[in-house]
C-alpha cells in the first residue's frame, strides 16, 4: 500500500484513537473535501468510530452534500444515515445559534479551505469560533494543507469598511496558512469572545509543499473548483465575479476563462499576448467561445480567452487577472460593467473582492489617461508588497509549520 508523505489532521487524530475526543458530545462541520488518503471521508470516520459520540453535523456554503450552486441558501435538514441534524450555517444566518449548540460540548471542524480571502470556509470557521465562545462550547480544527503552498502571500489586505462573508478581517488576497494556522490568529485577534480552541496539525507537510508532493488526494470543495488547474487561477480569477464578464461558471473551465458575448475573442488574445507583462508572469491567452448553462450570461454564446499557464514558476494569478480585466476595461468601454451587488449602499462586489476601491479606482484613472496593462498593474503589486511583508510579520505567531 502506498501511504502520502502528509498526514492530515484527521489520520493523526484517527491514529491516536480519537482520545481528545473522549467524553464529549461532538458535532462536525465538514463537506465532502475532508477525507483521508483512502478517500474515507471524516464524516463517515467519526459517526463510525465507538471511541466518539457524534450529536451534531453542521454544513457551509454548497451544503453538506458540497453540490449546491454558489450563494444558494442551504436548509437545516436530517442526514438520512445517522438520524444527526445537518444545521446550515449558510442559511437564515452564518453564526451557530444557542440552539444548535445545545446539545455539542466540541464542534470539530474538518473542511480543505484553498489558501484564498474570497473563500467562505474560513468565515464559517470565524461565526462558530465567536458563538462557541461566548456560549462554552470548544473548537477543533483538523488541519489540512494549504494547496497553493504557504509561501507565497499576495495582495492588499482587506479594508474594515468592506468586510463581508468574502473576507472578514485584513488579511491579503492569497495568506499563506492552513486553515489551522488561519484560525489561531482569528481567533486570538479578532474574536470579541475566544474559544477553547485546539488545532490537530498535519504530520509531514511542509511550507513551499505543492499538492502533488503532498501525496495526498484532490477532492473538490466546491463545485466550480474542480481540479488543481482551477485552484491555481482562482486568487486572480475570481475577480471577474466583480465584473459583468463572466468567469466560467457553467463550462467546464470555470476560473480559467473570461468572456462575454460583446468581446471578439480573437482580437482580446491578440491585445494580451502582445502585452510584455503577460509572458513575464508566465501566461499566454488563447480565443475561446463558450456557453454557460448557469450564472452570468446563461444559454448565450460568449466570446473570450482561455488563460494558458506558460511557466508556473513565474505565474502570478493576482496581476495576470487583473491585467485581463484592466485590459477588457480599456478596449470595450461602453460594454464593460463593474457589478454593483449593493445598490441600496453602491458598494462594487469587486472591492468587496479585491479588499480595497483604490484597485478599481486606479483602473479607471489609468485607462482614462491611456496607460496600458502593465503600466496600471505593476505599480498596484509594489505598493500592496510592504502590507504583505506587514502580514508575514503579524501570522508568524500562529505558524505550526516550518
């Protein structure tokens, strides 16, 4: 048999007989991303071992079953297989209530987050840690590498004034930690009620880990991450949710393709490969047509790119996206929308993305003056470099791997 070079969280805790766990009445928050390297969930581990008395299941975003489409409102429901009660904590509200913890004295928290702001995951992890504070009921993370590495962190930090279920508190776009590591310094900085909260760390992995290195396997945590190709554009991709464009959604490329029905996708590759900045950071685009049966410009056929990763060495998902919407702004403005997700406020979904307006501010000042991709772009990356350099600073209290 062949075993990974990393052990997860929940093989290390399996491996001790579950004994943390010993006594208390548990609930779990989890989706079907949370397995060992057999792809036994943690779901079916912990309602099957004698050693835990499970009381309670809990569910993000896209539900218990990780099959519900994105933002859709998840229902409290029974679990058919073990009589639990599956409580959403992507319904009515994100906070656990007194309620759903009446009957847990330990949530356990078993989910592969992706190492991304924009992801809820680690939000829904943030509303159990307040509630099972203020209401005594501990927290367990079984942690689980960060698939992009713990290296690399990229990105403004995220402005009080747009927090949102898309990120909550300053950090940057791409933070570098496991979702372990993530709650620590969430817990310790930002919970106005702290929980007991312990971490059950991963066994082997190291910082500048890729996921193949890990040996462990790829489940998708959402449906429109589906595969490690995704998962390496979606810090920059995801952005396009703050536009009109669409981003994939529906197609089998979801994250890795732009486009609209407006654009001629033959001159939009032409205009970004001629870019310098593109073959620096290690992309090359290529004319694609689509047609999404979901989300943005559904049923429609959309022109656009496919965003080609050239040499992942040099990639860097935040900038190359983010000159392909600079660069769509610039050459289609009269068609090209930021999304307003908030008229009642006219808060841009795309700051609430990004973190920050002076991103989108910046855009539009320099396509109005002429100025092309790179010359907006390259500037943005050096200024947000020094809070990045700030936030290595601030997480390295919270770090379990070296």
């Amino acid at each position: 048999m062949t075993y990974p070079s990393v052990l997860t969280g929940i093989e290390v805790l399996r491996r001790d007989q579950f004994k943390p766990l010993t006594g208390q009445r548990v609930g779990l928050m989890t989706n079907p991303s949370a397995v060992d390297h057999r792809l036994e969930s943690t779901y079916r581990i912990l309602t099957h071992a004698p050693e835990v008395q499970m009381t309670a299941l809990f569910s993000p975003e896209h539900g218990f079953a990780g099959a519900a489409p994105d933002a859709e409102t998840i229902a409290t429901t029974v679990d058919p297989r073990s009589g639990l009660t599956v409580y959403s904590l992507y319904g009515s509200s994100y906070r656990p209530s007194i309620e759903m913890l009446g009957k847990v004295d330990v949530i356990v928290c078993d989910i592969q987050d992706i190492g991304v702001r924009y992801y809820t995951f680690p939000w829904t992890v943030s509303y159990i840690l307040e509630a099972a504070g203020a209401h005594g009921v501990d927290v367990m993370i079984l942690d689980r590498p960060n698939p992009l590495g713990g290296s690399v962190i990229d990105g403004p930090q995220l402005e009080s004034g747009l927090s949102s279920f898309v990120g909550r508190f300053p950090i940057p776009v791409r933070h570098g930690l496991t979702l372990g590591e993530l709650a620590q310094m969430i817990n310790s900085r930002w919970n106005p009620t702290p929980a007991d909260l312990t971490v059950i760390p991963c066994e082997g992995w190291q910082r500048p880990m890729s996921w193949p290195e890990t040996g462990l396997p790829w489940v998708p945590p959402s449906p429109n991450m589906p595969h490690l190709d995704t998962l390496v554009h979606y810090p920059g991709a995801c952005l396009i949710e703050g536009t009109e464009l669409s981003e994939g959604r529906g197609t089998a490329l979801p994250f890795e393709i732009v486009g609209a029905p407006w654009i001629d996708s033959i001159a939009l590759a032409d205009w970004l490969n001629a870019e310098p900045w593109a073959e620096g950071m290690g992309a090359r685009f290529r004319p694609h047509t689509f047609q999404p049966t979901q989300s943005k410009w559904v049923g429609q056929y959309c022109q656009g790119v496919q965003v080609h990763i050239t040499d992942p060495a040099r990639w860097r998902p935040l900038p190359v996206w983010l000159g392909v919407i600079t660069t769509l702004r610039a050459q289609y403005p009269q068609q090209f929308r930021w999304l307003t997700q908030h008229p009642d406020t006219g808060v841009q979904h795309f700051d609430r993305l990004i973190g920050s307006s002076w991103v989108r501010k910046t855009i539009e000042a320099g396509v109005n003056a002429g100025k092309t991709a790179g010359e907006i772009i390259a500037p943005m990356a050096v200024e947000w470099a020094d809070d990045d350099h700030a936030f290595d600073l601030e997480r390295r209290p919270y770090l379990l791997y070296e």
